[in-house]
C-alpha cells in the first residue's frame, strides 16, 4: 500500500468522516487517501478533502501518524471555503458495488465536545 494523508475536521462539537458501506458492513474513515508521486503529505490531505468533501481545507498540525500498510499521516484542518458533502471524486463518480458507498457525514461525538 501506498502512504496516506487524512484530514481530522472538528466543527461545532462534530467531526467530519466518511461512511462507509461495503459488503454490508458499515464504517467510518477520515477523509483522506493515498498521496500521489510528487505530493506532500499536506497536500495530498488537501486534495482527497476536496475531492471527498468538496470544501478546501487548511491543515494546520500533524495529530499523528501510523505505520500501517505504508505510512498514515492525520492532520488537523479547518475548512475555509466550499460547501460540505459536494465532493466529486472518482469513488463518488463510480456506481461499483464492490467499491461499497462512500457518503460525508458530521459525526456528534461527546469524546469531541469534552476534549476541546
């Protein structure tokens, strides 16, 4: 696998995530994906939130990162411009099902709420 930038989105007590649905399963990623040859980590964080989300992004601090299946890069963002769930990326343009649904969301969380 190839190394990965993810975008950690907070915004009124929610955070932004991608749900997944695929083989009857369902789950939540961050927004994010594989960083292309040439790209940064920030800007392939920026890319794939404008991509899946439709909006574009600061990044601002790196959370963490994670070796696993290459490696995992999670930056704090903020949104600066676009509208939230206009993504228009090939995983929203392709109708495969054994790609499963990929659908932006805002998450409640009160881990969040109580953390900021």
């Amino acid at each position: 696998m190839r190394n990965r930038g993810s975008a950690i989105i907070i915004k009124d007590n929610k955070v932004a995530l991608i749900k997944r649905v695929k083989d009857h399963v369902t789950y939540y990623v961050f927004p994010g994906g594989g960083i292309e040859k040439g790209e940064t980590p920030e800007e392939a964080t920026k890319r794939e939130a404008y991509e899946e989300l439709g909006v574009t992004i600061k990044v601002n601090e790196c959370f963490d990162t994670l070796d696993f299946n290459g490696k995992q890069y999670f930056f704090m963002a903020e949104i600066i411009e676009g509208v939230f769930g206009t993504g228009q990326g090939e995983e929203f343009k392709r109708n495969c099902s054994e790609r499963g649904t990929y659908e932006p969301v805002w998450v409640e969380s009160t881990l969040v709420a109580n953390s900021i």
